[in-house]
C-alpha cells in the first residue's frame, strides 16, 4: 500500500489554518457521573467560543439529542457555521476517535508517485486509526472508531487505514518533522503488544508524514488515558514546545514532570539544534469524590483566531493564559471554567479535532 507519507502528505501542526473544528456532543452520563446536566451548557460556551474563529462540525447521536444541542446553542449565543451530524458515538472525546488529517502542501510528492495527474489524491486526506477506548478501559467503542470514515465521506477526502491504535491526544507535532509523544501511551500493551518501538515510530512516520520522534516518559496523576501528551507538553512553535511543571516539590506530579522536562532538554529539532523550552504552571490539585483529577492547562486548543484554555476557578488560570497568549500574540485566549468538565477527564482539547485547509 502507498502511505500518506510517501505520497507527500503531513500532518499540520495545530497552529496552521483550519478550514473548521469537529467535535462529538457529550451524551453518555456515566462519564461525568452526577455532573452530566452541569457541563452541556459550558460545553455549549466552548461551541459558541469556537464558531467565531471557524465552522464547527458537531457528531449527534440522534434529531432529539440534536434538538436539544440546537437550544443549548442558542442559549450560549452560539451564531456561525454550526452543522449538527447524525454520526453516532460512543462518547465525547473527538480527539481520540475522530480523524486524524494530513495535507498535501503544493507541488509535494506529485511528481514521483507514479500516479497519472488526474489520479493524484486531494490535498486534504484523512488518517483512521483503530480506537479502543485508551486500552479497552470503556466498552463500547465501535461506534467511534467508524467516525473517522463518516468524517472523511462527509468532507469527500481520501481515507487512509493506519493499522494500529492511537489517540490524538497522545500526539503533538510542529507540521515541520517533529512529533512528541509518551512512552507510558504508545508503548503501553493495552494498546499496540504486537509492535515494537521502532516499528510504532514507522507507522507515525508513513501515515502523518513525520520524520523524528521525540519521547517523554509518563503523564500526570489521574489520566487515564495512560500519558497523552496534550495534557503534558505541546508544540507552540516549530523549535519551541511549552510543558507543564509542578512548582510544590511534595506534589506526587512534581517528579514526573521534572523528568519529562530534563528529557525536553536534551531534545534537538531537525537541524539538531536543541529546542526552546517554556514552562507551564500546573493547577492545584482538582478532587472530585476522593479522586485526583487530570486538570492540566496544557490542554489548551489552538484555532484559528482563538486559542481555547481550560481554567480551575484558581489565580493560577491567568498565570497560565498570560504564558500561552505570549505563545500566540496574533489570537484571542479565552479561558472557560473547567472544574465541571475535567469530572470526564479531560479538557478542551481532548474534546476536539481539527480539520486543516
């Protein structure tokens, strides 16, 4: 099979232009047990926030949930592009089963395919990559992993099968060869037991046209997602990754993310120059019924004109917004509390998925 890579594609970093956001509306009450009604209206805040930078694409289960999602929308002041999809879902978290899109820059790879010019591929394509609900922790998943080929019929792309399970929230890259990951994630059994290190590294490199990959260790206390990356460190610029650290040394984050931070270190880009490190306070520990939960603000989502931040009701939160607005000078950082959502485990950006120009 020709791969996404050797045809010329790559995967955008989350800064690039996006033609819109897709998301999966919230509807499995287990996952914020006791919270469910309180997060579709804040839920509803990130949807109207989002639609004023781009269109927004919205999976539904069903007219009666889509029904509802139109009222909750309209009391958010959400106007804009704003399409609903009967696409069903196991659960919300569109980063990890949603698409995951490459691009074809101009004049890239068109040459030496071996495909006449009327069959080359379009310049947007979509990656699908099998999904087990973070290691088959919550069953069902069937109905998630079909959304990335539903995503790519409805947006008339073509659709590469990757063979292998990964989220997209275990994954950040700078659109310039880098991609940054976990090694509690992608190595994990649960996930991928019959493939080695360097052969997970292949695939990465076939299907979202990266070219060196770079490891932290472990994510934070309460993940359950087994180490996403988007919850630790994540590209702000081609040479420069912000990462989240822990200032109160007797916090059971502390070493964690110090030893992600001396890996980030020693890390070097394409040119082999080493990389520009910027650090990211963490919030204070979130506790919901005796558990800690994974409240991170390095789950932040990049959009065209608006970079979305999860906040905890803490001083913290602007500490936090002021560091990435310096990151991104030309968008608008608009926090929204998180306190309710993070009860699912996981903020902003597990939550979407963008779709490049």
């Amino acid at each position: 099979m020709t791969t996404p890579a050797e045809l010329g594609y790559r995967m955008p970093a989350e800064w690039e232009p996006h033609q819109a956001t897709w998301l999966s509306w919230p509807h499995k009450e287990e996952s914020w047990p006791g919270k469910f009604e309180r997060i579709q209206p804040v839920y509803a805040r990130m949807v109207a926030a989002l639609a004023t930078s781009e269109t927004v694409h919205i999976n539904v289960c069903d007219e009666d949930l889509a029904s509802r999602v139109r009222a909750l929308l309209d009391e958010a002041g959400a106007t804009g592009d704003i399409r609903l999809h009967t696409f069903r879902t196991n659960d919300a978290w569109c980063r990890d089963h949603g698409a995951i899109f490459v691009v074809k820059d101009e004049g890239r790879g068109m040459k030496d395919d071996g495909l006449p010019d009327d069959q080359n591929p379009s310049s947007l394509a979509a990656t699908d990559w099998e999904y087990n609900a973070w290691g088959g922790k919550y069953p069902p998943s069937d109905l998630d992993n079909q959304i990335p080929g539903y995503m790519a019929e409805y947006l008339d792309v073509p659709r590469y099968k990757a063979g292998m399970i990964l989220e997209g929230g275990s994954i950040d890259v700078n659109g310039q060869g880098l991609l940054l990951t976990s090694e509690q994630c992608l190595l994990n059994p649960n996930r991928n037991p019959e493939l080695s290190r360097e052969q997970i590294e292949s695939r990465l490199r076939s299907f979202l046209g990266v070219q060196k990959i770079l490891w932290l260790g472990d994510g934070i206390i309460g993940d359950d997602t087994d180490g996403h990356i988007d919850d630790i460190s994540r590209f702000v610029a081609t040479d420069t990754i912000l990462t989240a650290v822990e200032d109160d040394p007797q916090d059971e984050n502390y070493p964690i993310l110090q030893e992600n931070l001396h890996r980030l270190h020693l890390m070097t880009g394409m040119d082999e120059r080493p990389l520009t490190i910027r650090t990211l306070p963490m919030p204070p520990p979130v506790i919901y019924e005796g558990q800690r939960l994974p409240a991170s603000y390095a789950n932040f989502y990049i959009a065209n004109t608006i970079v979305l931040v999860p906040f905890y009701n803490h001083p913290h939160d602007q500490r936090a917004a002021a560091i990435i607005q310096s990151c991104f000078p030309t968008r608008r950082v608009i926090g929204i509390d998180c306190t309710d959502i993070i009860w699912g485990l996981g903020a902003w950006h597990c939550l979407t998925q963008q779709v490049p120009l």
